[in-house]
C-alpha cells in the first residue's frame, strides 16, 4: 500500500496534467488521494511545496525512462536520433501531454523562483545531457533546441510529426 506522501504525489501527477497547476486545489488534491488535511500538511506546508515536489519526482522519473529507453544504444549519434523516439514513447504513454516542467511555467509568476529554480535545473539538466554526448556545444545546444522544439510542438498539434522532422534533421547535422 502507498504512503499518504505517495498518493498525494501520485494524485498531483493526474490533476496537474488533467487540469494544470492553477485549476488543481489542495481540497482536491486531498480528496481524490484519500487523505486527511493533517497528512498533506504534515508533508507540505503549501501547494507551491507540492509543486517543487512533484517537479522533483518528475525529474528522476523522466530522467530514468530516458536513461532506460537509451540503455542498449551504443555510440552517441544513435543515443541522441533515439532520444527523438523517446519523445514519441512518451507521447504514446501520456497522450501527448507535453512537458510538465514548461506546463507549470506557464502557469506561475515569474517570481516564484522557488518553482522556477526546479524547472531551470530541469531544462539544464536536460541541455547538460546532450552536451555530455555531444562535444560541440553549438551541435549541443541545437540538438537540444530541436528536441525542445519537438516536445511543445506534438503537445500543441497531437502529432508525432514534427518530432520525426526533427530527428531527421538531427541525423544530419551529427557527423
């Protein structure tokens, strides 16, 4: 059986992708998780800390299926053409939700900086993994652009399409 801090977490991933971060209340968030008040706040102090929580879990889960859907490619040009078809399995599994980490930015002041800073460090975690792959940090950052690019285009669209364009279009720039 899950702890309550688990199916508050758990609960939080479907609300926020169902209904985003603003639309999402701590009310709800307790009902639907089977929770009492005294355990959600004796894990969060505030919705804003669930958040940075949920970003947290977020990031290792992300990262980990990468690194799982990655593990058997060998040299870097197939790692990185099949990062582009990781998107499109994440697609498939999430119904093209798109990225968390953007959704909420786009969602909360600028200020906020303490959800701010998770998002940063998601999306230069992220840049930071292609260009460990990649020595040429122009090459990397492109690359990273492109896969950037690729993720909000299929959650606006639906469609794996642009994705593939950009996978092609990385296919020729790596040498």
């Amino acid at each position: 059986m899950k702890s309550p801090r688990e199916r508050i977490v758990e609960t939080t991933f479907g609300l926020f992708a169902r209904q985003g971060y603003n639309s999402t209340g701590i009310n709800q968030i307790i009902s639907e998780a089977r929770v009492a008040r005294a355990s959600f706040y004796q894990y969060f102090k505030s919705k804003e800390d669930l958040c940075v929580e949920f970003l947290k879990v977020r990031h290792e889960y992300w990262f980990s299926e990468l690194n799982i859907f990655l593990a058997e490619e060998k040299d870097l040009k197939s790692k990185i053409i099949k990062a582009f078809d990781f998107l499109i399995y994440m697609n498939g599994k999430e119904h093209f939700r798109g990225c968390s980490f953007l959704n909420i930015l786009s969602e909360i002041p600028m200020d906020n900086t303490k959800i701010l800073k998770i998002i940063q460090t998601h999306k230069a975690d992220l840049r930071n993994y292609f260009s460990s792959l990649l020595k040429d940090q122009a090459l990397s950052d492109h690359i990273y652009l492109l896969f950037e690019s690729s993720i909000i285009e299929s959650q606006l669209f639906k469609s794996n399409e642009l994705i593939e364009r950009s996978k092609n279009i990385a296919t020729h720039l790596i040498q």
